[in-house]
C-alpha cells in the first residue's frame, strides 16, 4: 500500500515542475466551494487494497444476536470482541465507506480528510463572542464517517486523559470506572512501539491498536520539551498516572502510516462468517416493544430501499455522540417536551442531547525561526522525491502529522482544586497554518481569506511555526436536538463558547505559558521569536498584554471534535443521565450506547483513547449480561 503511494507520487512528481506542486495534491484533491473530495470519490481503489473489510454485500440474516450501528472505534472493538465467540452472530451497520485512497494512508493529510465525504461537515452555530475570525463566525464540527469514524480523518494523537477524570465518574454513581479498572482496557487495546515509555507498565505490546512515537521530528520538538523543562515541567509518559508534564506525542500509526479502527480491528478478522459488515447502511430507528420496552432490532436505508434488522439479544448503539443521540429520539427516546414537538411516539422520557461538553482552543500563537534548523516546511520543500521514497521506509516528513510534542499545564481558572489536574494541553506544532497554498488548512479551520492572507500567509516563505492551545476542563455546556424527523437532516446544536469567560481566560493563559516556554534558551539557541505582527481584529488591544490574548482567542478560535456527554452516563437518580454504568438505556431493555457519548465531563485528554477503552469494557460487560462469557 506504501509502495502504490510511492509509484503515484512519483508519476506526479515526475510530471509536475516546482512551480505547480500544488496541481500534485490537486491531483488527489479536487477544491469546491465546500471543501476538498478525494480522488477515491471519482475512482474506487477498494478492489486494489482490499479494504472492504469482508464481503461489501453479504447474505444477511434476517435475525442476529447483536446489532452493533456504527463503526468508529467503540463499534469497531464491539463488533470485533463480540464475534470472536462463534456462538453469536454479529451485524455491523456503518452508513459510510471503507479508506479508499492512497493520500488517507500519510498521516501530514489528515487536514484534508476532513474536507471529504468521509465527514458530517457539522459547524456549530454562529458565534457571539468565538470563533470570530471564522467563515460566517462557526468553528468546524468534524465528525467522522466510515469504516473507521473519525480514525478515518483525525490527527492520530493518542492521549488516555487524568486517572481523576475516571475516579470522578466512578465517584459519580458509575461503579466500575475507576481508573484502577478502566487502565486494564487501555492496555488490552494496545500494541505500543515507544521509545522511552515501552516497559513502564502502563502499555500493551499484544492488542490490534498500533501505538508508536512518530518517527519524525523537527528539531522544534525537542526544544519544546527541554525549554518546558527548564521551566519546571517534569519529563513525563503522560498516557501514565503522570500529566502535569511534557513529553512527545503518542500516535495511532504503524510505521507511520494511518492505523484507523477499522485498519486494526476489522480488516484482520473479515474472514468471520459471523460478523457481517455493512457499510452504507444508515440506521434510521431503533425498533422497540412498547409493551415490554425492549428493543428488538433495526430499520435502516441501503442504496434507497428500507430494510429490517432483528436483534435477538441486543442493540449496540456506537454511532458517536451525536448519531447515537439522534437515533435514540428518532426513536422515541428523549426529552419529553421535542419528541412532542416533532409529533415523535414517545418511548422513554430521558434526557438525551441535553448535556454537550466540547474541548474549545486557539490557532496560535506563532513563532519565527532564523536559525537554518531545517528546510522551510512549506509545500515546496515537502514534495520532493527524497521525501516520498522514504516514506516507503517508514521515515521522513510524511509520517508525521505534524503535531510533534504536548504540554500540560495548570492555570488559575481551572474548576478543580488539586494542583496536579492540568486544565490545558498545550501542542506544539512543526508549522503554521500559512505553509499550506491549497485550501485544506483554510477549510480545516475555516478561517477568513482576509486573516489567512494577511497574517499567516505572508509567512509562508519564512520558517515558522505555531501552538494549538486546548481547554480540557471547559465549563460551557451545550445541548443538541433533531432538526426534523428527517434522519438525514443534520443535528440542531446549541452551543456557544466562552459563555464563561473563565473559559477563555484559561486558554489566554495557557497561550501565556507556551510564550514563557518558548522564551527559554533551547528556543533561543534555534533563533525563535513571537510573531509580533498583530492579529486582525486585535489591533486595538496591546500587543502581547493577557486582554491582547484574550482577543486572539476569541478571533481564532477552534474545536478539536471531542463532543460528549449527549448520551451521559449515570444512575438513575441523576436527571441528566441517559444510561447507566452497564451503558444499559435507563428504562429501555436490551439497548445500549457504546461511545464517547456517554462520558459524563470533559477529559483531560482526546477522547480516541477513551473511545477504545469504551468500547473494549463494553464488550466484557455486554458478554458478561449475556453469560457469553
């Protein structure tokens, strides 16, 4: 698969000058006025890798003992660990399609994948008083969709979260949660390669879900993380019992490349007759007994016809935050007052969507680099011959995704007290937004023209690079509802950033502290310096001062897609909670939900790893109820 990407970018390469290096990517990526479609939506490369993942059109049972809709990486571990017991038969429904090109395979692409039909394409609605320097004032919702769910389009970063973050839900009424119990699913999952941290006892070596350090760096990294010691942070593996700290980033990639859900946890067992696999079946209703409340099955749309699934056992719902939430209401499950607005039979009175937490952050701030440390990593110096036939080696540039070391930080504004829970993650990045000509990164953040030209595109030519500051512990809580009963009609969100301004004061803080460690000598020695040109819409406001930052923040904002809560998890005593510790539907017999939905706060971390973790207890809890064990 590497070697086909190396033959494809060379014929490009080969009939491409220097001057029109950006026709090579337009080569694999077609620019629209919505964005970027692959060249897997003009040519379907499937036969080639052999990506189906089993047979694209089994003979379906008309019954089987699970039901599993969605394929993301909860879904995907479900369908996975379920089938492996050839006693049951396993249905997996995933209304998109297996990984199709060569470019989803380079982890650097992943600002491109977003702009494909492998995303929902959600934005949040328009802000007041955020994402102001954005297209029409709304941060970009990414939301995976495929074979895989956001495994397909993210930036590959694996970060477990704070072991308190997983105390606090046991100590919210969620026995079995605790970190002591979770920690064992994250290992199990794993199949880790890291340099410093292998044999520390917090990782896995046996599990289908790659781990490694990237095997690139620029040598801003390790700046970073020396600077940010010399500061006082303590070197650290972060996916340990320890987080107030920096360290390198850990990566859901396999000799740099790619290493999606569906990659390690479908394509190794698609020869099991009991697991059938069908992608483009978009799940519209649960169906459920209303005499016995229990759910019994599945309708779903295929290539325009409806069609009937029966579950003998149980539903699975792992269509993430918002697909699961949605379906449940489509399903009659919901806040009492919409279903009746939208003329829904009302199965079950549960809060479902009433609780929305998001990680908010900012584009910036950038530095300049005099020192020669390296080639300017911009288009130009990336597409080059030396650099595509490494990557068949698994070394050089287009392994990395670019986000090359982390740093966890403790500010003021944070709503726990124990100094050791950080509240912002601070990613330092190998380059900044206008080192990228094509419209990926524009559409990725979906940033005005007139910033984008203005700010960070006369830097294109200058060795550069930024910070991607993330609030982990936000306090703004949102909600989402069904537009329609349509169910392809998007989600309705509520949601605005910042509603509390400590919010905002903690990301300008953290912006603070990676402009303090980027002050130290290693930075020094490399000639880095802040960008001082200020910001539009900035102007006003003294350059460099904590209100300056505060106005960077609120123009540049950006999200990093970790939406939860919307199916939250808690006993029954809790009015906000929608399933219980099981993930059992509260009321509803034989449902479950099995994603990131159901996590009840915002992590101190990205919520893949949690998602795996999820979806591996869930697995052992879901064989446990049906003595499969």
């Amino acid at each position: 698969m590497r070697l086909l990407a190396v033959i494809l970018s060379l014929t490009a390469l080969v009939l491409a000058d220097v001057r029109d290096k950006r026709s090579v990517v337009n080569l694999l990526t077609r620019l629209g006025p919505n964005g970027n479609q692959t060249l897997g939506n003009f040519v379907d490369f499937t036969p080639l890798f052999g990506l189906n993942y089993g047979d694209p059109n089994p003979r379906l049972r008309r019954l089987y003992d699970f039901i599993v809709v969605g394929a993301g990486p909860a879904g995907c571990v479900v369908a996975n660990r379920l089938s492996k017991d050839p006693r049951v038969n396993v249905l997996l429904l995933e209304l998109g399609k297996a990984e199709m090109t060569v470019a989803q395979d380079i982890p650097g692409s992943f600002i491109f994948q977003t702009s494909t039909d492998y995303n929902f394409g959600y934005l949040s609605e328009r802000q007041k008083g955020a994402c102001l320097g954005l297209i029409n004032q709304q941060c970009a919702w990414h939301h995976g969709r495929g074979l895989g769910g956001s495994t397909i389009i993210n930036n590959m970063l694996y970060t477990r979260g704070n072991w308190r973050d997983f105390d606090l839900w046991n100590a919210s009424g969620n026995p079995g949660w605790s970190y002591k119990e979770v920690l064992p699913y994250f290992i199990r999952a794993e199949d880790a390669n890291l340099r410093d941290f292998q044999h520390n006892g917090y990782h896995g070596k046996r599990g289908y879900l790659s781990v490694e350090d990237s095997p690139y760096r620029t040598l801003l990294a390790p700046a970073f993380v020396k600077s940010a010691q010399r500061t006082g942070l303590p070197y650290i593996d972060y996916n340990s019992r320890d987080q107030l700290g920096v360290s390198y980033f850990q990566f859901t990639t396999r000799r740099g490349l790619r290493w999606s859900a569906a990659r390690g946890l479908l394509n190794p067992i698609k020869r099991r007759k009991n697991l059938h696999v069908l992608s483009g079946a978009w799940a519209t209703k649960v169906l459920i007994d209303e005499s016995s409340n229990k759910a019994y099955g599945v309708e779903y749309t295929r290539n325009k016809r409806t069609f009937t699934a029966l579950a003998k056992r149980e539903v699975i719902l792992s269509a993430g935050a918002f697909g699961s939430a949605k379906l449940l209401m489509l399903s009659g499950i919901g806040p009492r007052k919409h279903l009746k607005e939208l003329g829904i039979k009302r199965i079950k009175s549960l809060p479902v969507g009433e609780t929305l937490y998001e990680h908010p952050g900012a584009i910036g701030p950038v530095f300049t680099v005099s020192k020669p440390i390296d080639k300017n990593i911009n288009f130009e110096s990336l597409i080059t011959v030396p650099n595509v036939i490494s990557y068949v080696f698994g070394k050089g540039p287009f392994t990395s995704a670019f986000c090359e070391a982390v740093a966890y930080v403790k500010t003021p504004y944070s709503p726990y007290s124990d100094p050791d829970w950080p509240d912002v993650e601070l990613i330092q990045v190998a380059l900044q937004l206008g080192d990228d000509p094509t419209l990926g990164g524009q559409n990725f953040f979906r940033v005005k023209s007139s910033i984008l030209n203005n700010y960070f595109r006369p830097l294109y030519n200058t060795r550069a690079f930024m910070y991607l500051p993330m609030l982990m512990h936000t306090r703004t809580k949102g909600s989402m509802k069904l537009k329609s009963i349509n169910p392809y009609d998007h989600p309705d969100f509520k949601y605005q950033y910042f509603e509390d301004d400590r919010d905002l004061k903690a990301i300008a803080h953290g912006i603070l502290t990676a402009i303090n460690i980027t002050a130290q000598k290693p930075f020094r020695d490399l000639g880095v310096k802040l960008y001082t040109v200020p910001l539009p819409g900035c102007e006003s406001v003294k350059f460099n001062s904590f209100d300056y930052w505060q106005c960077y923040v609120r123009v540049l904002t950006t999200t990093y897609y970790h939406y939860i809560a919307t199916t939250k998890m808690g006993p029954a005593s809790d009015p906000t909670a929608v399933v219980d510790a099981r993930l059992r539907v509260h009321g509803v017999k034989n449902l479950r939900v099995a994603d990131v939905g159901i996590v009840p706060t915002a992590p101190s971390g990205h919520i893949s790893a949690i998602a795996y973790m999820i979806g591996e207890k869930a697995a052992d809890m879901i064989k446990r109820d049906n003595y499969l064990d």
